[in-house]
C-alpha cells in the first residue's frame, strides 16, 4: 500500500509539473518569453518540441540545485557532463581531437599569418589556458585532479596546435606557459564554476599582450594601465555561476565572487557599434547585471562585458595604436583592457567564419592582429577560416 502511495504522489508531482511547463511553453510559443538554454542551446528554434518542452520544465532551477546539493552530499563528482576536480574547480573534459584537424587549422593561422606579414601586419596568437591546468589532465599520470578514469587532452590539443605553428609566420604567445615561468597558480585566474578565466586573468593576458606590442611596433600603453593598482576595485561576492555551474546548481559548487576594475577616472571612448560617445562605464560594461544579485547568479561574465566586444576609439589612449582582435569569450575579459590602453580596438568574432579578410586589413589597416581563443574551439574547422 506504502509504494502504491508513493506512485500516486510521484504521477501527481508529474502532473503538476507538466502542466506548469505547458503553460510555460505555450507562453514561449504565444509570446515569445525566453526559455532555459542551459541545457538545449536549441531551444526555441521551433525544430523539437521535445527539446522546447525541456527548456520549458517547470521549477528546473530548483531542481537543478537540488540534485546538486544532494550529489555534494553523497560525495560524488559528476554530473551532467561537469566534473568536480580535486581542488574544488568545475571542468568539463575535452576529447582527444585528431592530429589532422588540429594540423589544418594550424596551416591555415600560418597561411592568415604568412599574407599579413606580406601586408606588413604582424600577427600573435594567444594560447589561452582551461580550467585544467597541464600537468592535472590525468593522460600522463593518474596524480591530476580529476577523478581515477577520467581523462582530458585540452592542453595536449592545444599542444599540437601550437607545435605546428612554430617556425611558421604566426607568433605564438602561449599564455600557460608564461603563467609557469611567472610563478602563477593558474587556477588562481580561473572561475571555480566556468570555464572562463577571471577579470584579473584577462588582465594577465592584456598586460603580455602590451609587451607584444610595444615590440612590434614600438607603441606602447599608459605603465600606469599595466598595474592593477591603478584601476578601481569593486567585489561582488558569491555573484557569478559560471556555464558549468549552471549545470549542476549553486549547491554543488558554490558560486564565483566577480570582481570588476574599471579606470579611476573614467574616460569617454566612441562606440562605433552604437555610434555613441560616452563614458567607459557605460559604453564598454554593462552594470545592470551588478545591481541585484540573481541568486542564480546566470552569466554575470558574460552580462557584465559582452558589450566590450566591439570597435571602440579611445581619443585620450597615450597612443594611435590600432588593434585588431579576432577572439571568443575569453576576450571579453581582455578587451575593456585593450579599449583602455589603445586608441583603436577592432573585435571580430571568431565564431563567424571568413570574417577576417584582406580587404578588411586593407580598409582598416590595424597595427597587429590578435587571434585569441578557449582551446575547446579548436575542434571547429569553421573558426579558422580567413580570406586572404
């Protein structure tokens, strides 16, 4: 009798909750209301109604952090594809990619690389590191920080890559590396919930890119720009659940202080997206996110500094540098940097491929380009298509 009451009360619970996300769905299909992408990046696009349906499930972030404090409480590790490392970090694993891709797309960096150079443009790529750091991946050893079984071959991806394109036109600045020889925890600049770095890791590459520069083409940022303490510090604790921790809950691993740095006097740069002419503060961060805490917290990186994405001039940089920056995500921490310490930012998105062509470089004629990525976006061919 006892489990015959538990199958009523489980078929009510369901009852109950399908009805709320139909409404919910039917919402969305009336209205246009924006669904729950954290696990169907294809919700919405009317193709699976199944897909639209799990989107739409009724109460999913209750349940999401439940099922993670529940996890943390049987002391396991895994759970929708997230993996919680030794060290307290969320990480996603990353495949063993084949040699001949990696190798294609280095050939054709080499290639962009090669007829800028022709063009008298230098060219850096940025080798940015993830969440697990090299000597932790678990191939090699079984004393990483990953669970006994599971492996990732992020940094050896991206090893390969990089090998190829040594001796080739490309310039690599391998940040892992640099992070190594400068003494740095690099978990330290990386979100414990995302896979993204921090505001202080993005100022880490800024501040090496800025060396690059300067040597290249004798143009240099504001020392003062190159110091942390130069900037104005705001803290927002427990603000930020990064894209794996919006896969597992608040409760499974916590949440991410964000912290932001913004000049101490604010000056005024031109968006040219927008065609405004504005402070800093408002043309390149977006605050609204900073001025409730969600407690979900869902993207604050992302919220926060997506709209540093973009072509920006900065009359008062100390300088008439003009960069072209091809990146993903991470450069969203990089660039407010860049827009501060020159007076011309150009942002092309790497998703988009063909974007970076000749006649661009030509009409816009940049001072350096920058090609910045997340290493898992070395599985795509496509982001590594230039017309040249």
């Amino acid at each position: 009798m006892k489990n015959r009451y538990y199958a009523v009360l489980f078929l009510a619970m369901l009852i109950v909750l399908g009805l709320g996300s139909t409404a919910k769905l039917t919402d969305h299909y009336l209205n246009n209301t924006p669904l729950n992408h954290v696990y169907e990046p294809q919700a919405g696009e009317g193709r699976l109604l199944d897909t639209d349906f799990t989107a739409s499930f009724a109460g999913s972030r209750f349940f999401i952090n439940l099922n993670g404090l529940m996890r943390r409480a049987a002391g396991q590790r895994e759970m929708n594809e997230v993996v919680k490392l030794d060290n307290g970090y969320l990480a996603g694993t990353m495949e063993d990619l084949d040699d001949w891709l990696l190798e294609q797309n280095a050939d054709k960096t080499a290639y962009a690389a090669h007829r800028l150079k022709e063009m008298g443009v230098p060219f850096l790529y940025v080798a940015t590191p993830e969440t697990i750091a090299p000597q932790d991946s678990n191939v090699f050893t079984q004393d990483g920080v990953l669970p006994a079984g599971l492996e990732d071959y992020g940094n050896i991806n991206m090893d390969v890559f990089v090998q190829r394109l040594s001796g080739s036109d490309a310039e690599v600045m391998d940040l892992r590396a640099l992070m190594r020889e400068d003494g740095i925890d690099p978990y330290s600049l990386m979100y414990r919930t995302d896979h993204h770095w921090t505001t202080e890791g993005g100022f880490y590459a800024f501040t090496k890119i800025a060396e690059w520069v300067e040597k290249k083409t004798g143009k240099r940022v504001d020392p003062a720009l190159l110091s942390l303490d130069s900037y104005q510090k705001e803290v927002y604790p427990a603000w930020h659940l990064g894209s794996r921790g919006q896969r597992t809950g608040r409760w499974f691993a916590g949440a991410d202080d964000f912290v932001l740095y913004l000049p101490r006097e604010d000056v005024e740069v031109v968006n040219h997206r927008t065609g405004e002419t504005g402070p800093f503060s408002e043309q390149v961060i977006s605050r609204a996110p900073l001025a409730q805490r969600d407690p979900d917290s869902m993207y604050t990186y992302d919220r926060v500094l997506e709209k540093s994405l973009g072509q920006f001039t900065n009359p008062s940089a100390d300088n008439d540098a003009r960069i072209m920056i091809l990146c993903d995500s991470m450069g969203e921490a990089v660039c407010p940097f860049l827009i501060l310490g020159y007076r011309d930012v150009y942002y092309l998105d790497s998703y988009y491929p063909g974007n970076l062509t000749q006649s661009l470089v030509e009409e816009w004629k940049p001072d350096a380009v920058i090609l910045l990525q997340y290493p898992g976006l070395l599985k795509n061919d496509y982001s590594y298509e230039f017309s040249f």
